[in-house]
C-alpha cells in the first residue's frame, strides 16, 4: 500500500527533518512509529497524506507515485483523500464548522453520502459525544475535539489512518474504545505516540526514528519496548539517580508524556 524510497525532506530554511526514509507498508499492517519530540513522526504523517512532498527519494501509495502533478489529477486526488486520512496532534487545526454534527458529516457531505446523517449520528455515538452534536466545536474540551475529529475521520470509512498522538487528552474509556477498534479494523493504521505503555496495544511493529530522523529500529514492538539502550538512544527514556531510603543509583525510567 505504501511505499516510501530513500525519502528526505527539508524545510524551505534547509533544516532537514527525514532522512534516507525507506518503508513498507502493507495493507491492513498496524504500525507505530515512536521517537522523541522533533524528530520527524508528524512530519512523516503529513508527507503520507500527500500535503507535504518530499525533497527528495519517491513516495507511492497503491503503486501510485505521490506528487504534486498527480493530485492535479481530480478522480485520483479524490479517491486518496477518501481513502487516507490523517488525524493530526491537535485537532483544533481540523475543525471549522459551526457544529459538531457539521464537522462530522463535512467529509460525508463532500462525498456526496446518501447515508450522511445516520452515520453522522452513529459515529458520535461510538465517541459517546451525541449530547455534543449541536454545540460550536470551539467550546470543547481538549479531549472532546479529538474525539470529533476522530468521528469525522472514521465516519468516512477510510482504507488507511493517519494518527498523530490519538490517544493524547482521551479519557481511559475512550483511549480504550480506540484501541480496540484499530486493533480490529481492516484499515491500515500507522499511528504515533510517545506513550510507550500503549505502544504494544496499538500495532506489531515498530518504527523507532532517532533525533536526526532516520530509521533506527523496525521490527517488533515489544522487541524494541524491550531494549532500554535502544530507546535511551532515541531519547524516549532517560537515566537519572533513583532514591531507596539512603541507597542512591542510576537506571534508566520509563515516563509516558503526551
């Protein structure tokens, strides 16, 4: 499904965020991409959902390559946005409608979907945020907005999600209902956190990106949770003293931030 080839990527100052990015994808996989603040995950996410380009290297989805010139192709840049969305790290860049029900059903509107309002509806209730629908998406909770912007991604039956950090701001029931659903859905889902204790129930494999943004380690998740050099090297744990009474030493510990 996704194939990137020796991708990097620079910003217009030259600062180089990817590097030699080589990856593979298949359809239905769940990937997690781990690595610390700056490193190139929301970057990354972009970049496959075709509103950043690489710099260099070649990007193909379905065989496809991923280019500006091709999304000047109407029915194939309608078919990718119907088919990939991306779910960013702060959901207040997504909403824009007055309501919640016109934020979730804006894509299914733009789709032309027969169904749009049942779904609209059904989607909200998965979320648990019916009793929200007529309300302006502005006044929400930080937890509240992931959630619309949640409903309105997964309303649209997308083949390929795009996640930046879902899990941030959710309540344990909703971080669990997530969890569940990207566990049994048929979508491919590549999704990244820093939230090292959810890593291993959201996927199988593991991307590790270092601080220059490169591939470190790909391969299984609880293999790469498991090697405390690897992720010190990554910067997503850190060595400190660690008090017992009057004994003090060093190791390295494990804190979820998000």
């Amino acid at each position: 499904m996704i194939e990137l080839d020796q991708v990097c990527f620079n910003w217009p100052d030259g600062a180089e965020v990817l590097r030699d990015f080589s990856l593979r994808v298949v359809p239905g996989e769940k990937l997690v991409v781990l690595g610390a603040n700056g490193c190139g995950k929301s970057t990354l996410l972009k970049l496959l959902n075709g509103l950043l380009f690489a710099t260099t290297g070649s990007y193909r989805y379905r065989g496809d390559p991923v280019t500006r010139q091709r999304f000047r192709s109407a029915p194939w840049a309608n078919r990718f946005r119907r088919e990939t969305v991306l779910l960013f790290q702060h959901p207040e860049a997504m909403l824009f409608n007055p309501t919640v029900a016109d934020e979730i059903g804006y894509g299914l509107r733009q789709m032309a979907h027969a169904e749009c309002d049942g779904l609209v509806l059904q989607w909200a209730e998965r979320l648990g945020i019916q009793t929200l629908l007529e309300n302006a998406p502005y006044s929400l909770s930080g937890g509240e907005k992931k959630k619309v912007a949640l409903a309105a991604l997964l309303a649209l039956e997308p083949q390929c999600l795009l996640l930046d950090e879902p899990i941030a701001n959710l309540d344990p029931r909703s971080s669990g209902w997530l969890v569940d659903h990207l566990l049994t859905t048929e979508a491919t889902v590549i999704v990244t956190t820093h939230n090292l204790s959810m890593a291993a129930e959201l996927g199988e494999r593991c991307l590790i990106m270092d601080e220059q943004g490169a591939i470190r380690f790909d391969g299984p998740v609880r293999q790469a949770l498991a090697d405390m050099d690897l992720l010190q090297q990554a910067n997503l744990v850190h060595r400190h003293q660690h008090r017992h009474g009057s004994f003090s030493h060093s190791h390295p510990h494990v804190h979820d931030w998000e």
